[in-house]
C-alpha cells in the first residue's frame, strides 16, 4: 500500500485520507481521490489555501463570485460543519456523498428538510417557506403577485404540514416527500455515481488499491 | 405549467443555488 502523506500537495488543512473517507461514505477511495482533484479546483480559485471559501463555492456555482444567494449560502451552512466559515476536504467529501445516488434516501430528505430549515429550529415554518419563494423569484425571470406568492405558500403548506399546527416536522416532511419525490430530484447527483469515469480529467493516479 | 399550481418546494428545488451538478462543469 502507497503513503498518501508522501505528497506534499495533499498536507493542507482538513485533508482526510481517501481510505477513511471511502470508509464512511458510498466513494470508493478512487472516487475520493478524484473528488480531491475537484476540491483543489474548487479551493484555489480565489484564495489558493486549500479550503473552499463561500465565494468560492458561489463562483462555481454561478460564475460570478459576488452572486449571493440565499440557497448558495444556505449549501455553504450546511457543508461547513465545524462552522468555522471554510468547508474542508472531509466536509466535501461527507456532504457530496448525501448527494451520491446509492445514499440513503432517508439521508437525502433529511439534508432537503435542514436547507429548508432557514433558522435551524427543527422545523419548516410559513415564513421561512415565503422568504425562499421570494429568494427563488429573486434569481430568476419568474414574475408572480404577492397574492400568487401567498397563494402557493398556503397551498403548500396546508398540504405538508398535516398536522395543521403551523409548522412542518421532520416527520411531515418525510410524508410529504414520499407523496411528491420529484422534491428531492436535485439531492442526487449521477455525476458522483463514477467521477472518475464521468470526469477523466480528475482521475489521478491511484495509491490506494480500492477495497471493492 | 402555471407557477401558481406548483408546489413552493418544487419551485425553490429549481434554484440555481441548489443545482450542485455546476460544481462540476469545467
């Protein structure tokens, strides 16, 4: 078996070994050393210190580093783990695999209700709901009334929060989620089924013989 | 599809700040 901790490319901080990585998440340790060829990419396009900053996530997801966007920021939260406002690679890494296809559902709609828990009170309220429609209006070409706006909120609302309470649980969101699956679509990414295959330009050289 | 008969969350699952596949355009 190679030494990993013979590169001195790989010594930045937070770098977990793919094999651990690999362990604890559907990545074979290819597939984790090709997420780090991605996650150098993503890292050094701003500041070159190994750790993905938020504009540097907004710039990959919009182009435009000054781009804020409150679902962008809302990734950026929930990726940065430690809270210590960087994402480092073993948060990379355990965050995309939500995302893998061969990741639990229940782990995907339980990511879906965290996003869309703006205020981290372990639940989904009204307003938090109207504030991302509004957010959502925001970014694209979409033109709808404050009514329209009121109107697909209730709508919505009424139809998740079954308890009629005001707010919807984590139990109501995986109710609801089961009745309306297309709401978790973007929670799976088939890119990350075979990155190494999928992106040829990140396959590196393996040192590790992949378990599988 | 008229945006006022969809679903708010399927709306908001349509952000570009959602879509993390651009994380992985060259």
């Amino acid at each position: 078996m190679g030494c990993l901790c013979s590169k001195n490319t790989k010594w930045t901080p937070g770098y977990e070994e793919p094999t651990i990585l690999a362990a604890e998440t559907p990545f074979t340790v290819s597939e984790v050393e090709a997420l780090y060829e991605l996650f150098k990419k993503l890292s050094s396009s701003i500041i070159d210190d190994g750790l993905i900053h938020k504009e540097e996530l907004q710039l990959a997801l919009f182009k435009n580093k000054n781009n804020r966007n409150l679902f962008a920021d809302r990734i950026f939260d929930l990726f940065d783990v430690k809270r210590n406002g960087v994402i480092e690679f073993g948060e990379f890494v355990r965050s995309l695999s939500v995302f893998h296809p061969n990741a639990p559902v229940a782990d995907k709609i339980a990511f879906a209700f965290r996003l869309y828990d703006l205020r981290n009170t372990g639940f989904i309220e009204r307003e938090e709901l109207k504030e991302m429609v509004l957010a959502l209006l925001h970014e694209s070409d979409l033109i709808l009334s404050d009514d329209d706006v009121e109107m697909i909120v209730d709508k919505s609302f009424k139809e998740a929060d079954t308890t009629g309470d005001g707010r919807i649980d984590p139990e109501e969101w995986k109710e609801f989620v089961s009745k309306n699956p297309s709401l978790i679509k973007n929670m799976t990414l088939p890119y990350l089924k075979d990155i190494t295959l999928a992106f040829p330009s990140f396959v590196v050289s393996s040192e590790v013989e992949d378990s599988e | 599809a008229n945006p006022v008969s969809m679903n708010a969350f399927e709306l908001i699952s349509k952000s570009q700040g959602l879509n993390l596949s651009s994380l992985f355009e060259k």
